[in-house]
C-alpha cells in the first residue's frame, strides 16, 4: 500500500488552544475570510457551537471538551468531585448547544469522567483530557482513512456531502480523510461534491478545503446527484455521521438518506466514515434519534438575500437517518464493518 503523505494532505487547524482562550476557525465566513473567533468562558463555546462557528461531530466534542476547561478557571473546587458538581451548569450548557451530535456528549462525559478521584491537580487533568481528545481524533482520522481508502478500487470517482474534513475535526476528516487517502494512494480521480443546502458546506467549505491541499474537486448542485450517478461517473459516495446506532442507523446531514437511496438503486458504493466516538449503542435505531430542526428562515435565501416568496413557510431538519440497509460500509478506527446489521455492531462495538 502506498505511503500517505499526512503533512501534504492535513494543512488545516480548525481548533486552537492557546492555553488561556480557545480558537475556532470561523466557519461561516469560509471561504472568503478566514478567521478565528476567541472564546475566553464555556458560554463562549456553547455560542460558538450552537452558532455554526465551529460545526462537525468530533470538532463540536474537541471544543466542548475545551470549553470545560475555561469554565474550570472560574470556580473554585479542592478535588475533582468538588469541580465535577460545580461544572455541571456549564456542562449542561454545551450539552444542550447541538443535541444530535453523539460526539458532544461522548466528549462531556469523558470530562467529567477524568474528575473522578482528582485531587487538587484536578485542573491539569481536565486539560489533559481535552487534549487527548482532539490528539485521539485526529489519529483516528488519520487511521480510518487508510482503511476506508482499501475498499475503494483504483481508478474510482466518489461523491461526498456536507463537510467532512479537517475543518469538522481534529485535523484529516472523516470521510473526507477517507478521500485524501485514497487521492494520495492514487485511487481516486475525480472527487464530486455536492453543495449541501441550506448552508451550503460542501460549496463553501468542501471544495475550499480540497483545494488547500491541491485536490481539484467539482461542485454539483444536491440536486444532480441521481443524476450523476446515473452517468456511471462515480462508484463510492463517501459520507460522514453525526451518530450511528446500535443497528447500524445513521444520522447525518440533511440529504444523506436520499443519496443513500439513489446509490443503492445505480449500484454505488455507499461508505459512512466515523471515530468510534461516534458509535452510539445505547440507541437501537435511527427512530431513537433526536432530530434537530433549525430556524426555518435559514431557507428563505442565500447570503443575506431573500430568495423565497415572503408569508411563506419552511420546515427546515439539518440531519436524516439513513437506515443500515442502505450502507455498504462503516469505517471506523477499529476497523471496517460491512453491510452493518445490529449483529455486526455488536461484533465490532460490543
């Protein structure tokens, strides 16, 4: 197999820690500015967070996990149960931000976790923890694109939606880590993004990305995407997750499920990429999850300028289940779980 060239293809930080504030790259200014927003207090966070400044399952736990660190240095606690009851409120907070996400919760839980029997030290081992968090990700990225990339065969084109990459993490992505492997490895030629409405991230934030490190992607509107297909133009659509049930169930951006149905139905390929932490197994299926609905006047127009009739109304989910049936392949750090089925979840996930 062909080496990976990580620091050709892992050009971008979306996270950074400074050690008194926590950086995130602006996310709705991209592509045309880029900036970072300081968050000095979890309230910060929780905005950010909830806000779309920072966006992504795994990048949303790394900044939460943050997040109770700037609400640590506010309270006064002697040992870690102490911090743990007065962290609660903040933890709350940034749990509440963006509930579909597994990730935020996951991340939040293994905080308060790393309180348990601390002593006056409890500080540095809440830092520790946040750090270890975001080093585990992009590890793990960097681990199930290796793996993802071996299922694809050379020569291949492959679609993928919303944003999945460095920015929506640790550093390499998801599903988009699963891409840069297999350009790197030579076994990707074409990468199709579709735009991802209403907020646009595959067009704003996808195409920008690939093109930092010198991947030449085309945008097609979510609209075409059966179409495309139909072509013959592609073989893998490559997605991410916000949290996958203990059957295999996937929730994901708005617009997965339907790419999930076209690619079943022209015989593509269909691959969800995600860190372990993304496993949920505590929820059955898909009609478990929480479905976030966002503001319905997130549909009425595209950068400020209104598009829709006005007095009209709009129903506006920012996520889908796409049912397990439709998955060929769930990569994970741990491994590949093909055709996953709730015996194959427990299989690999116990």
């Amino acid at each position: 197999m062909t080496d990976i060239d990580f620091d050709r293809y892992d050009r971008i930080r979306p996270i950074r820690w400074t050690g008194d504030a926590l950086e995130l790259l602006d996310q709705r200014r991209l592509p045309f500015e880029v900036d970072y927003v300081r968050c000095i207090s979890s309230d910060d966070v929780a905005e950010a967070i909830r806000s779309l400044t920072v966006r992504g399952a795994p990048a949303i736990g790394i900044a939460a996990a943050w997040g109770v660190v700037l609400a640590s240095r506010v309270i006064e606690a002697s040992g870690g149960g102490e911090a743990a009851v007065k962290l609660q409120p903040a933890i709350e907070a940034l749990n509440a931000a963006r509930p579909t996400a597994v990730n935020l919760a996951w991340a939040l839980a293994r905080m308060r976790a790393a309180l348990v029997g601390a002593g006056p030290d409890w500080r540095a081992i809440l830092e520790a923890q946040a750090r270890a968090i975001a080093d585990e990700d992009l590890a793990a990225n960097r681990r199930m694109g290796a793996l993802g990339a071996a299922l694809i065969e050379p020569g291949s084109n492959v679609l993928t939606h919303c944003n999945t990459g460095s920015l929506a993490t640790a550093g390499f992505g998801t599903a988009l880590g699963v891409i840069r492997a297999g350009v790197a490895q030579g076994r990707i030629g074409q990468v199709y993004a579709g735009e991802t409405r209403p907020w646009l991230q595959g067009a704003r934030l996808t195409v920008w990305e690939l093109e930092q490190d010198g991947i030449a992607p085309t945008l097609i509107a979510d609209a075409a995407a059966a179409h495309l297909m139909r072509t013959g133009r592609v073989q893998w659509v490559i997605v991410g997750a916000d949290r996958i049930c203990a059957n295999g169930d996937t929730a994901n951006k708005i617009g997965t499920y339907q790419l999930a149905i076209a690619a079943r139905h022209h015989g593509v390929g269909f691959m969800v990429a995600a860190p372990s932490s993304t496993v949920d197994m505590a929820t059955a299926d898909g009609d478990a999850i929480h479905i976030e609905e966002r503001d319905p006047g997130e549909l009425f127009g595209l950068g400020g300028v209104r598009t829709a009739a006005t007095g009209v109304g709009a129903w506006n989910p920012v996520f889908d289940v796409t049912p397990h049936g439709l998955i060929d392949a769930i990569v994970t750090e741990r491994g590949v779980v093909d055709r996953p089925d709730a015996a194959a979840m427990r299989l690999a996930f116990g």
